[in-house]
C-alpha cells in the first residue's frame, strides 16, 4: 500500500468516526438538554386534568371558549356564534382560570 492509499483510508476512517460521533451527539444530546420553552405548572396540571375528564377519541371544538357544533360547521361560510349548553363534566374546561 502506497503512502496516498494509506492517508486516503485514514482520511476515510476518521471521517467515519467523525460522523458516529456526530449521530451519536444527534441521538444522546436532546433528552439532557432543557426544553427551550419554559410552561408554567399550572398549565400543566391544566392539560393534566382536561385529558382526565375527556374520554380518549373525544372531539370538541371550542372557539373563544364556545362550543362549536362540528357537524354542521362550514369553515368558509359566515360564522355565526351562538352559545351552545354545555354538559355538565364538560363546562369546568371552558372556566378560565
């Protein structure tokens, strides 16, 4: 082996350790990392307790805190809002707090 192949095959295995570090900075690094938005716990515990009260698959669309009836909803059409009741397990999400 000629003393280019030899700096060629190095060149290409350090290249390679280069990128496994790399993937492995990629892959490790994050989870250590704090999350760049700070949330209040008190949003937290918010979304903790909608999700509770709501049964998985449940659909609802709230705009400006009123119930919007999906199946007659036309996006494109003019938006008329008109206070719907609520269910009783349900108003304590439109509260604000």
């Amino acid at each position: 082996m000629s003393e280019r192949e030899s700096r060629e095959l190095l060149l290409h295995v350090l290249l390679l350790l280069l990128l496994l570090l790399l993937l492995l900075l990629i892959l490790l690094l994050p989870p250590l990392l704090p999350s760049c938005m700070q949330v209040p716990s008190s949003l937290r515990d918010a979304v903790a307790a909608n999700q509770r009260m709501l049964s998985p698959g449940a659909n609802f669309l709230f705009l400006n805190g009123m119930l919007v009836e999906i199946r007659n909803f036309e996006f494109y059409s003019e938006i008329t809002y008109t206070a719907l009741p609520l269910p009783a397990d349900i108003s304590p999400l439109c509260t604000a707090h």
